[in-house]
C-alpha cells in the first residue's frame, strides 16, 4: 500500500444535541467566565479570540448576546491528549554468533544521526470542545470537538479559528432565522 504523506485530511468535527433537547428554541446566550480553556481564573487572548469567533458565529445564526439573562452558556474546553514517549537517543546491542567451530560474540552502540523519530506527533496534543449550556436547567443542550491540526507556534491562531468554525458548523440556526 502506497502513503501519500501530504494526502492527510483534516480532523472531522462532532457535534451532539442532548436527548430530548432542542438549542434552537432558545434567543440569547453568553459565556462562562472563565472559559475553561482559561487558566488560573483569569481571561487570556486565545479566550478572547474564542469568544469572538464563537459570537459572530451565534450571531450569524440568530442569537442573541445577553450576557445578564441568557438562556444559553457557552463554554470552550481546551483538551491535552498525553504526550507520546520520546524513544531513547541511544541504543546498546548485544549479538552472539556461532560458524566454523567457534563462537564470537560482540557489542554494538547505536547513536541516531539526524532528527528525532516524531511518530504519533502529526496533531497537537489534544483538541477543543464546545459546550453550549441551558443556563436555567444547568445542563448541556449541545455539544461538539474537533482534534486541533499541528501547525507550529506561527499557525496557532489559523488553527484555532478553524477549529471553532468546524466545530461551530454543526450549531443549527434558530427556528425563526432562516439561513
């Protein structure tokens, strides 16, 4: 089987209504505070870009920003997958051998020339989750996640936005909105 190695595509994006649950009867929404991708109890800039491409989102879908009575809560979960074990750098090999009446035996050192084996590190760790949370009852109505694409420390907003849109994509407009 032949492997194409630029032929990846792109993470699938889930998304889920709870049972019984239908997000487009409701009008307003605003975030948790923190979000959950936030640390510390403190707000930060990928916070911050969440919430707007999230709100121009739920705005293009006609919601409603209330953030003193929504009827829906948004939160945003950032998800860190474990770090795959690093394979040692060097390794120690011991052979015995056998042929024409005697035995010979030998030591072998192996020092790897060049980068690191990167197996299992085509994402990054981890991917991003939307909750959206009927404020009243307290419980989740819908939600999707989408794995984040790696893309190195220049990409991460590109890959950040893109994340929220796909995941975001699956979010159905309000009853009364037609799209």
């Amino acid at each position: 089987m032949l492997v194409l190695p630029g032929c990846a595509t792109a993470p699938v994006a889930t998304a889920e209504a709870a049972p019984g649950a239908d997000v487009r009867q409701y009008a307003t929404f605003a975030f948790f505070e923190p979000l959950a991708l936030e640390r510390g109890g403190y707000g930060t800039a990928v916070g911050e870009r969440a919430r707007a491409v999230i709100r121009r989102e739920m705005e293009s879908r006609g919601y409603r920003l209330d953030p003193d009575n929504p009827a829906l809560r948004i939160n945003v979960l950032a998800a860190v997958a474990e770090q795959p074990r690093s394979r040692p750098q060097v390794s120690l090999g011991l052979g015995l051998g056998f042929g024409g009446g005697s035995t010979r035996g030998g030591l072998g050192v192996d020092l790897p020339i060049g980068a690191a084996e990167r197996s299992g590190m085509r994402r990054l760790p981890g991917g991003i989750a939307i909750d959206v949370v009927d404020d009243h009852a307290r419980r989740v109505v819908w939600t999707g996640g989408v794995d984040l694409e790696r893309t190195g420390r220049s990409g991460e907003q590109a890959a950040l936005e893109t994340a929220l849109l796909r995941v975001m994509a699956g979010l159905p407009p309000r009853r009364d909105v037609e799209r």
